[in-house]
C-alpha cells in the first residue's frame, strides 16, 4: 500500500525501522485483581505533552504519565463512590538505562478523612445555601460542592506524591521492591504554599457537584515545572468489550466479515459498534514532569540518541500483613508487596496464560524472559486463526510461530529507540521516546506508527491512540511481516474509534467523569453502538 511504503520510506530516512507489535487494554485480567479492584491497574499512558496550540516539530519539554485504576466504575453508585484505597501504594516507575529497572518512581498515596460522619452519603449538596429543614434555619444539606472545603464533600481525600530517584547500580529485584524510600534520593512534591492536595471526587451530578470547578482546583502546576491530577474521570479507553470475550465475536460490519472494517469506517472518527467502557468512570493519577527529570543525563536528548528513550510502568502493592479486627478497622503493617503491574496493555490479558497471570502480576519485568514464549507464540493469534477459519475460511490467514516480529515489543528497538540503543533484557515497559515532537492533535492518527504518526502507539502512548486495532493488526495480522501487510490483516479493528467522551487538550487530558445522575452506557443496536448481530 502507498501509505506504507511512504512510512517505510519515512522511517527509513529517519534511520529507524518498522514498528514493533503491540497490545491494547487491562480490565480485570488476572485473578488475583479479580478480587482486589482497586488495586487493578487498567492503563497506563506514557507520552510528550501537548497542548490546543501544538505546532508540527516543536522540540519536546515535558512528558505526561497517566496511571489509571479501579475498572468499569458506575458513576451512580453511592453513596461512598470510589475513593482511592489508603492502603495501595500507587507507583509509576522510569527505566532510563534499558536494564528494566527503575531509575526513577513517583510513589502516591493517598489518606481519607469523614468530615461528618453522620450523613449517610459520601457526596451532598444543593444550591447557592444548602437546604434547611423546613421552617427552621438548621442546615441539613450544605450547598453545591463547589470546592475542597465544602462541607458536603464529606468523604474527602488528599495524597503525597514522592519522586525517587534510585541509586545507580541499585538492584530492585526484590519482592518488597515497592518498600524502597531508602534506596535513593526522596523527594516529596508540594504546593508552593503548603496546601494538600486534594483528590477530585465522583460526578454525583449536577443539583450535588460542580464537579468542572473541582477538576479546575484539583489540577495542581507546582513551582518545579511539575504538575499534577489525582481523581475520578471518565475512562479513557474504549473498546467492544462484550465482543472480544464473547469468543472474539467481532461485529460484521461494512465489509460483511467480522471485525474487517472499510476504508471509509477506518478512516472516521466515530463508532460503529458499541464502546463498552462508555458512561464508566476510572480512578486516575496524572503527573507531568520536565523531560529532564526522567532522562538518563537529566537532559534533553534529540530523537537519534539512545539516551532519549525511557521505559515506563506503574504498579500497585499492598502492605504484607492484614490482620482483620472486627468490628474494629483491618490493621495493615510491613512491607508492601507487588499486587498488579503494568506496561504494554492487554499483555496480561490476552498473552499471558491464565495459570501465570498471578504470577505475572507480581514479578518484576526485568524477570520477564520467563513469559518469552508467551510473547512470541501468542495463544490469542491461534484463538482468532482458529476461529476464522471454521467461520469465515480463507478470510484471514495469520504469521506461524515463532513470532519474531514481535520481540521488538519487550526490548529497546527502532522504531522508537535509535539506533544503537542498548536492546536490554526481555522486559514489558511501555517505551518512549522523548526526543520526539508531538503531533498536533487536529493531525493525529488514531493508529499511531501504523498511520505514520510516529508520537503515537507504540512510541509511548496517548489517550486517543487506538490500541485494539493496532494490536489486532500487528500481533493477529502479523502486517509488520510484508507478506501479510494485505486485506484484510491491515484492515482488523472491533468498529470503536473514539472514546464516549472528549479528552482536554491540556494536562491532565482527561474527560470529566461522566454524571451519576444522567450517565449514559452506548449499547448495541441503537445509535452509535452498532448492530446486534
């Protein structure tokens, strides 16, 4: 294909090669997060920031990382809604000298305070005044929350955010990896006056929160170039869930074979089948720091030097012990332990066998060669091959193992290292490259490299990068490999373009989470979702 051949061209002069594979989204993967939401890591997101204004070739100053958390969040469920847990430790780690360890982490944890504690919901407000009860001027319901020290923000929450930087040489290969304070330089991030920061509640609705004017508050640019978000949000990512795991049964669309799109619904910025996610809310931490805070050098680096690309993931641990007192609150002490981990998304969920999620979940990714078969004979590539050729035979013919093409994706490889880059140990990191200019939002592909957009999926990824597609084109596709680059293999996708909601076009790039009260989840059949069949 033209478009293709241009990219190749592109890259080549570049002196970077054709992408590595990728893999899309986390929800409720592992059994072990089955039981335990909210330390459930759903996404992490990793790339150069941007802003409305963004102009083409503007040498990168900042990155923004986003760790979202607790799945499939329904925004009319109080009354307590869904604070973050005080007992996770929430981190984000920065590998800088590709051996997938962290070089650097943001730890955020997060306290909870019930300021009336005889009010039976977490959220309440009405009004300019609040409500009396009748006849009498005793306040029983308080105003609109309109800010972080309205009363009816009863269930408040604030958190400290950490940056570590580790010593060189340290190992982390540990269990109690997450216990580390002591491992490097400490540095806790604060407002220039001294005030908390304050975690953005859920979107009750409109007559309880002026939930705009609190995501306002909540988002906090610090004196250090440093900024920050902690709250709950519309999910940012979007998928025909109920599709993928009714046995990958993708919706016949335009082209009358499932899960093959045309030209044109490729090429369009709306849905053709249900977003599942739509009208769920998601806990998310966004941080944005100078590149230089991440980088090996601690400077900014052009995109050809090997000292520009990072790897990134986030985890969530819990402390060792829990000991359960009731009617007494549960005690929690020692060290904390690795619940859940996350770099590349969908690796858990649809590479990694059921019987090594847990295990998975646990390790640390520079122990990753462990899962190397995983990686290059994906079971879910034979559950779709198998699966086309009983329904449709013929229609899809997919690479045979072993999926060499696909190594790129667990190591420092062009496209998104430079050449000469260390290739380091086999490990799950979301790579970035810092070096590169991100891409005006207007001139954006959805497909990332695979639409010649080289700041997107998988170079780091960004909110609106379609991860499903990509990863059903390459890892199932196999349309790195020239010989399967044809209809229909670059033309795989589950008909969900866009998010239900739209992303801001600044930190912290987040929707607002959606109303309680007037919430809406697009089903199939009816506008916007897509057929039934």
């Amino acid at each position: 294909m033209k478009w293709f051949r241009t990219l190749l061209l592109i890259l080549v002069a570049a002196g970077i090669s054709m992408p590595p594979a990728v893999v899309a989204s986390s929800h409720r993967e592992a059994p072990i997060t089955a039981l335990d939401h909210k330390a459930d890591i759903t996404d992490i997101y990793a790339f150069v920031s941007y802003d409305s204004s963004q102009a083409p070739g503007i040498r990168p100053k900042k990155v923004t990382l986003i760790l979202c958390v607790d799945p499939l969040l329904e925004p009319g469920n109080g009354p307590t809604w869904f604070p973050f847990d005080p007992d996770i430790l929430y981190q984000i780690h920065i590998d800088n000298n590709h051996d997938a360890l962290a070089d650097v982490t943001f730890q955020i944890r997060f306290q909870t305070q019930l300021r009336l504690p005889n009010i039976p919901t977490a959220l309440a407000g009405i009004g300019d005044d609040g409500a009396n009860a009748p006849g009498t001027s005793k306040l029983v319901v308080p105003p609109q929350i309109r800010d972080f020290n309205n009363p009816g923000l009863n269930l408040r929450q604030t958190y400290t955010v950490t940056m570590i930087g580790h010593r060189k040489g340290h190992s982390h290969d540990r269990d109690d990896d997450a216990d580390d304070e002591d491992e490097g330089q400490a540095v806790q991030l604060t407002n220039s006056d001294g005030s908390p920061f304050f975690a953005v509640p859920a979107n009750a609705g409109p007559r309880t929160i002026d939930y705009p004017a609190l995501y306002k508050a909540g988002t906090y640019h610090l004196s250090n170039d440093v900024s920050v978000f902690a709250g709950t949000v519309d999910d940012p990512f979007w998928i025909d869930l109920g599709a993928a795991f009714d046995t990958i049964n993708f919706r016949k669309l335009g082209t009358g074979i499932p899960g093959v799109l045309t030209p044109s619904e490729d090429a369009a910025r709306q849905n053709f089948a249900s977003d599942t996610v739509s009208g769920y809310a998601v806990n998310a931490i966004a941080i944005e720091v100078p590149i230089e805070m991440l980088t090996r050098n601690h400077t900014l680096e052009l995109a050809a030097s090997p000292d520009a690309t990072v790897g990134v993931w986030g985890t969530t641990s819990r402390p060792r012990l829990t000991v359960r007192r009731s009617p007494n609150p549960a005690l929690s002490s020692g060290s904390y332990r690795q619940v859940q981990r996350m770099g590349n998304s969908l690796i858990n969920e649809l590479v990694i066998g059921i019987g090594s999620k847990d295990r998975f979940s646990m390790d640390q990714p520079v122990n990753d060669s462990q899962f190397a078969n995983f990686f290059l004979d994906p079971p879910i590539v034979h559950i779709v091959d198998a699966i086309y050729g009983k329904l449709f035979p013929g229609a899809l013919k997919v690479p045979t193992a072993p999926r060499t093409d696909l190594l790129p994706l667990v190591t420092y490889a062009a496209p998104i290292a430079a050449p000469g880059t260390p290739a380091g140990p086999v490990a799950d990191l979301l790579r970035l490259n810092t070096g590169v200019s991100a891409t005006p939002y207007v001139n954006a592909s959805r497909l990332g490299l695979l639409g010649g957009d080289s700041a997107g999926y998988p170079n780091g990824r960004r909110l609106f990068d379609d991860v499903v597609d990509i990863t059903l084109r390459v890892a199932v596709g196999g349309v790195l490999i020239p010989s399967f680059n044809h209809f229909p293999n670059n033309a795989l996708g589950d008909g969900v373009n866009v998010n239900d909601a739209p992303y801001q076009l600044q930190f912290p790039y987040l929707a607002d989470c959606p109303s309680g009260r007037n919430r809406r989840h697009i089903d199939p059949g009816e506008p916007g979702g897509g057929p039934v069949q």
